[in-house]
C-alpha cells in the first residue's frame, strides 16, 4: 500500500480545518442566538433545552426560531395527546369514574394541536413579502392562534380531579405542563419576531 507523503497529508489535513471551520462557526453563532433569544422567554431552561437540536447554522433570525419553537411546541402536544388517550382507554375499560375528565383533557389536547398547526402555516405565509393591513392581520392570526393553545392546555390541566389517579395523575400533568410551558416559550418568541418584523415593514414599505 502506498504511504501519503507528509505534504500530502498536510495538504489534505487543511482541506478538512477550512470545510469545517465555517459549518463550527455557524453552529457556534446559532447556539449563541438561541440562548440569548430564550432568555426573553418564562422558561429559558426549557426552551434552550428544547431549541438546542436547531442549533445547527440555519437558525439565524426570529421568525426561524419562533418556526422552531412552535414546531416543539406541536410535537410536545402531539405526543402527549397520544399518553392521554392511552390513559384513557385504559380507565374507559376499567369504567372508572376519571375517564371524562381525561377524555375532556384529549378534547383540549386536539383543539391546541390545530391552533398551531394552522399557527405554523400562517407563519410560514409572513415569510413572503407581506406589508400594511395584511401584515398585522397574520400576525394577529398567529398570536391568537397560539393564545388559544395555551389556554386549551392550561383548560386541560384543570380538568384532572382531586387528588385521584395517583401516579398516573402526577404523569399526565407533567406531561401537559410541559406543553403548556414550551407554547408559552413560543408565544414569547413569536412576539418577539413579530416586533421586529412589524417594524421592519414600517420603516422600508
């Protein structure tokens, strides 16, 4: 087998330090940008925790983080809606008198999980070149939209009774709060976007 000449492996060894540096330049910059963004949230643990697996270069302004942030939000959501109706069938088989309020908790559970997918989509549409009236008119959408998640969430957490289910009781909330705490993380963020870009529109129409 041939041996590589020490100039060639130099060369070689450069090629890689000058294709790399770059890519750990953004990533540094994306995580920077995130943490420092998050701080402006009510659970800057969560959401860096939650946001830290975007932090690979392409997160570089608000409206990419507030897309990153309900995107989080409605996977949380999605996957907590699935334990419920879990919990559920499983106590609607032992016909126990804490089905409903779990089952009411599910109902809550699917009205946030459409508030923000149609959250995510009216995000997506500010992305093109959307000024005056129109403007204000989708980011009203998305605030009230994500709003209403919150609420259905926080709705869902009332719903659970006394101090029955046990354990089980002590998951579901866990599980729910934490989807209540990241869509108020991505409420924060979008606002945060919608700031800057309502001013931005206003300055250069």
């Amino acid at each position: 087998m041939a041996k590589l000449s020490p100039l060639l492996l130099l060369f070689s060894l450069v090629c890689v330090l000058t294709s790399v540096a770059p890519a750990l330049a953004r990533l540094s910059r994306s995580r920077a940008y995130i943490e420092m963004s998050c701080h402006a949230t009510r659970f800057p643990d969560l959401c860096i925790q939650c946001l830290s697996g975007y932090a690979n270069g392409s997160i570089q302004n608000p409206q990419q983080l507030a897309q990153a942030a309900l995107a989080v939000s409605l996977y949380k959501a999605t996957y907590t809606r699935a334990y419920i109706i879990k919990v559920a069938r499983d106590l609607k088989a032992m016909k126990a008198r804490d089905y409903q309020a779990v089952k009411d908790c599910v109902d809550q559970i699917d009205n946030g999980i459409d508030q923000l997918t149609q959250s995510i989509r009216e995000l997506r549409r500010l992305g093109q070149e959307t000024v005056g009236d129109d403007l204000y008119w989708h980011i009203s959408n998305v605030e009230a939209w994500v709003g209403t998640a919150l609420t259905d969430t926080t709705t869902c957490l009332d719903e659970f009774p006394g101090n029955r289910m046990g354990k089980t009781k002590a998951v579901l909330k866990g599980k729910v709060l934490n989807v209540a705490m990241a869509t108020s993380n991505a409420l924060a963020l979008f606002h945060r976007f919608a700031v800057k870009y309502g001013a931005r529109a206003t300055t250069n129409p």
